[in-house]
C-alpha cells in the first residue's frame, strides 16, 4: 500500500496572523478564468489570480496566468515559505473559494514549464477543507487543510489531487500555491535544444 508523497505542517502562521492575511488578500483581483477539461470550456466556481517574477508565465487546462508584479503581503509570504521549505518560488497561484460548493476536479500538477525537482507548497486561510488525493488500486487518503497549514507535495507523478464539493463550509477560503515555473526564455532555450538534440538525417527524413 502506497501513500502520496506529501508532508502536512499545521500553524504555520498563528490564527492572528491568518486573520491579517485573509483580510489583505481578499483585496486581490480575483476573477473566474475559463478553463478546458476534456475539451469543454467553462468558468470554475472558484476566482483566482497570480503573482511572481516579470519573465514567465504559467498555463493549465488551457488558459493562461500572467502573473502580477510581488506586493508585499505575497513577497513576505514567498519568503516565509522559502525558508521553511528551502526551495526558491518565482510564481503563486491565487484560489477564493467562496463556499463549500466551489472546489477543483481531480488532476495533476504536470505541466511542462514547471520545475518538477521543486516541492508544490500551499497555504491555506480561512475556511478548512479537504483534499483528497487518488491513485489507480489504491485507496484515497484525505487531508484536511486548516487555516495556517502548509502542505508541501513532493513527486506527484503518480497521483491525483482534488478539492471535493462540501455543502456544509458556508466561509470562504483562499489558498495561495507556490510554484518554480521556468522562465520563457528557459523554455525557449530548452525547446531549441531538443530540436537540435535530434541526428540531422533525422530531422531532414520524410516518410
């Protein structure tokens, strides 16, 4: 029997400091991105936004973050959780959930622009949920995650993530999830050298 590869830190930041927070980034621009799953468009109950470095952007089920300049609230954060976890972060993804009812489907955290070797962190203020994580002949574990808790996934490759539907959480909840994304020009240089990786007598044949 098998576990995702996860490591659950609860307090964080105290409930002060997470009453603070939650009041600071409530202010942020949130608004419903337009997603496609399994080739359909729709917008999420959830709101989201995103901060980090000028030089990159970050895309998932087919839209596109580019992310806002750090303020200071986020940058304090970033640094926070840098320390705790000793990994360097360029980029964070906003999520307001404003019930119960909004949620994330079941998915991995695969895409190609990011950095696999760095831990995904994620922080969570306000309301706590849960999220369940699945793998094919394994059982779903569920992890609760309360205000002030740092969640920190390791290798994912193998299982599933997801934030299920809970009608009974009336409060809202923001998470902040921090990401090493490479940088546009990284993956520009990256796609070049795969290119010209490839025997030449490869790259001029046709079948």
């Amino acid at each position: 029997m098998s576990s995702p590869n996860i490591t659950y830190i609860p307090n964080f930041y105290s409930q002060e400091e997470c009453n603070e927070m939650f009041t600071k980034l409530s202010k942020c621009p949130f608004k419903q991105p337009i997603i496609k799953v399994w080739g359909k468009s729709y917008r999420p109950l959830r709101k989201s936004c995103s901060y980090g470095d000028m030089d990159i952007e970050y895309e998932y089920s087919g839209h596109c973050e580019l992310p806002l300049p750090w303020n200071r609230t986020l940058w304090k954060i970033k640094s926070d959780v840098e320390k705790k976890t000793g990994f360097e972060y360029n980029f964070v993804l906003l999520n307001f959930y404003e019930s119960g009812q909004a949620k994330i489907g079941a998915h991995k955290d695969d895409e190609p622009s990011l950095d696999q070797s760095v831990d995904i962190a994620t922080l969570s203020f306000g309301a706590c949920r849960d999220m369940i994580f699945s793998k094919k002949g394994c059982k779903s574990v569920r992890q609760a995650l309360e205000a002030g808790s740092l969640l920190l996934m390791h290798d994912q490759k193998e299982w599933t993530h997801a934030i299920p539907p809970q009608p009974c959480v009336k409060e809202p909840r923001i998470s902040l999830t921090f990401r090493r994304v490479w940088s546009s020009l990284q993956q520009s240089l990256d796609d070049m050298e795969r290119d010209y990786s490839i025997p030449l007598c490869k790259r001029l044949r046709r079948d």
